[in-house]
C-alpha cells in the first residue's frame, strides 16, 4: 500500500472482527484464493436498494456468477442482467426464473435470442439494426430497450466505443423496431464501471429526456430507463458512498422527468460483489533488476491471468497489505507482477505500492475488494495454473 498515517488502515476495508474471522477461515489453504463474504454481499445489495428505493435491480451476474451468491440476491428479490445463454442456464439451474432474466447483452447470435425466447425471456437490450431485425424474428413482440452510446468519462473502467448508439441512430431503431412488431420500452446506458464522477448520469439522463419527447411525436411512448451500473467499490482511492450516488441520480431524474411514472432499471455489478471478496496470496520471489536499481520486483502467485485483469493500465488500484504488517513502518516502494512467463503479466509498475523492506517468499498477501471481476475474468490454464479457486464465507 502507499504510506498512510491512520491508525487502521484497514478498517476503510473490513471491520477488524470480521477480518479476523475471514483470515481464521482462510488459514490453512493453499492460495491464491478468493473468499466471498455474504454477509458485505447482502449489506451492500440492502443498501443499494434503500438508497435507490422505487428502481428495479438486475444483478449484473458477470461480477460474480458464484452459486451462493446468485441464490442471496434471488432471495431478496434481486432481478438478473445475463449476457449469454451460459448465463441463462446458470440461473436456471438454480431455479430462478426467466421471469427474473433481461437480456441485456448487445452482441447477440441468432439462435441464443432464440434460445433465451424460448426459455421465456422478454425483456431485451439492442444498439443496431441487424441486431433489431433478430429479435423481431426471433423474439416476437418483445419487450426492447435501446442502448444510448457514452464516453466513460470518470469511470476507472471504461465502457465506450463497443457498445451503445448516437441518439440520432436510436430515433430511427426505435422506430424500425416497432415496425417489426417489437415494444419499445424504454432507453438504457451505463456511464463506466467505477465511475467516480456521478454528474454522468446528469448528462445521459439529460439524452433520454431529450429521445422522450422526440418519440412522442410518433406516437411512441417510452416507459423505463436503464441507469447501468457504474456504483462503485471501496477500492484504493475513495469514492462518494452509494447514498451519496443515489441522492444525486433521482435529483437528475426529478429535474429531467418531474412526476413522470418512470420504470427505473439498475445493474449493479461491482458494487454489490466488489468489497464482499478477499484474494489470499503469496509472495513468490522478491528480486531486483540491477545492482544500481533499487526498485524491488515482488511477484505474487497471482497475476493478471488468473483473476487480476483489471490491473491492465493499472485502473482498477486493489488495496493490498502484507498479512499481519498492515501497519509496518519499515517500507518502500515495490513493482508488483504476478507469476506467468508472459511480460504483460505485471500488475502495478507506474503506480507504487509500498510494502515492507523485509517482506520473502511466502509472506502472505491479502487483496482487497476483490469480489467482481476476478474469478470470472480468471483464464483456464494459462502456464498451467488453474482458474482461481473460491471459498464462500457465512458466518
């Protein structure tokens, strides 16, 4: 970690009662590894839904797909975001229902619109017209919502350019969508995932109210708006708390849309599953490059192919301290990698961790917020080395 003077640094993370109960769980197995909180999980999913009361949460379950974790949100009503007939069959074996499903993956094959229609799905997201032409053929009558096209400006990762269309282009989707006998719904964005800068959402609100009023005078009433995700997890630097983000959505709302009745959709991903995950690690080798080089290298047994990805340019910044030298005095800076034969696997070379002077192989490292987006970017067996294992903690 870079220095920091508080007492606890930790405690921003993890109360220390309950870290201590995770690293008890933890103690004995081999890492690298995961641990799941459910308790954080079910708080942060409590939390959300009374900050954003009225809105309709679909889990994006691409965070974080575990079984136990699916079947908590399930339980406390959560509805699902799925991205491919993989996912569908995911929540499907686990009794939940199509009814809980949206399909809001853009990029989409023919016979998997098929598939999830035939598995009951009717709720449908879409950015093109080849993409329109498919589900009026495949999914009949369905029910659309058209992705608006943003920068991801403010968001620690990004989601431009691949996904989304210019309002203009929407206009003219939505109209050819309902001549092919689709619904059209509603309009759907997401303003980047880890977005720190919540005037976003004023911005691409402001768009949707914008294609409102323009449909109208074609006699095409829209009735929801996706808001995405975008809420954050308690990473490195701080963000505004999620009560703080919601406060500020439904001000957005309010001046956009008055009293308008309006079907409000979020997709949480991140801040649901992201500070609910701890990766236990270790210390592989400490070197240098040089004799004059005084940089140290630290590889960890776990890197950017078997569950770290999104270090890639270094945008999502992970707290990291060494277990049981959280508060060492005795430190300076290290370039983190992670234990593959390829050269892209390092993790953070610009930004500077600071780690104990003393620190060998076999010290145990502990990541935090590592609950989304690791063990489903995770590669099969890349070098060899398996898809990062996890353990799910319930007490």
């Amino acid at each position: 970690m870079p220095k920091d003077s508080s007492p606890d640094p930790l405690r921003r993370f993890v109360t220390p009662s309950r870290l201590k109960k995770i690293r008890t769980f933890a103690k004995g197995k081999e890492t690298p590894f995961l641990v799941i909180d459910l308790k954080t999980v079910a708080k942060n999913f409590d939390e959300l839904k009374r900050s954003m009361r009225t809105a309709k949460i679909c889990y994006a379950m691409k965070a974080n797909p575990h079984p136990a974790v699916l079947k908590l949100l399930y339980k406390k009503g959560s509805y699902f975001d799925v991205a491919s007939r993989f996912e569908i069959d995911q929540l499907l074996r686990l009794g939940i229902p199509a009814s809980r499903m949206s399909y809001g993956n853009t990029i989409k094959k023919a016979r998997d619109i098929s598939y999830a229609y035939q598995k009951g799905i009717r709720y449908y997201t879409t950015d093109s017209y080849d993409d329109v032409a498919k589900l009026a053929k495949f999914a009949p009558k369905s029910y659309v919502t058209f992705r608006l096209l943003l920068e991801g400006g403010g968001a620690d990762w990004p989601l431009s350019r691949k996904f989304g269309a210019h309002p203009d282009l929407i206009y003219r989707l939505i109209k050819d969508a309902k001549k092919q006998g689709l619904r059209p719904y509603g309009l759907s964005f997401h303003v980047g995932s880890q977005q720190r800068d919540i005037g976003q959402w004023d911005n691409a609100i402001a768009r949707c109210r914008y294609l409102f009023d323009a449909l109208k005078t074609d006699r095409i009433k829209l009735k929801a708006i996706n808001l995405g995700g975008g809420f954050p997890a308690k990473y490195l630097h701080p963000t505004e708390p999620t009560k703080k983000y919601a406060q500020q959505i439904r001000k957005y709302l309010k001046e956009d849309f008055g009293d308008d009745k309006l079907e409000i959709i979020i997709e949480p991903g991140r801040s649901v599953a992201g500070d609910a995950g701890i990766i236990f690690s270790e210390v592989v080798l400490v070197s240098t490059k040089s004799e004059t080089q005084g940089v140290r290298w630290v590889y960890l047994d776990i890197g950017k192919f078997n569950g770290l990805i999104e270090t890639l340019d270094e945008a999502i910044k992970y707290p990291i301290f060494v277990e049981g030298r959280e508060q060492a005095h005795d430190t300076s800076e290290v370039i983190l990698a992670g234990p593959t034969c390829d050269s892209c696997d390092i993790l953070y070379e610009h930004f500077k961790y600071e780690l104990p002077n003393n620190l060998s192989e076999g010290d145990r490292v502990n990541i935090f917020s590592t609950g989304a987006y690791t063990t489903t970017y995770s590669a099969v067996a890349f070098n060899g080395f398996p898809p990062l294992r996890v353990f799910v903690f319930e007490e």
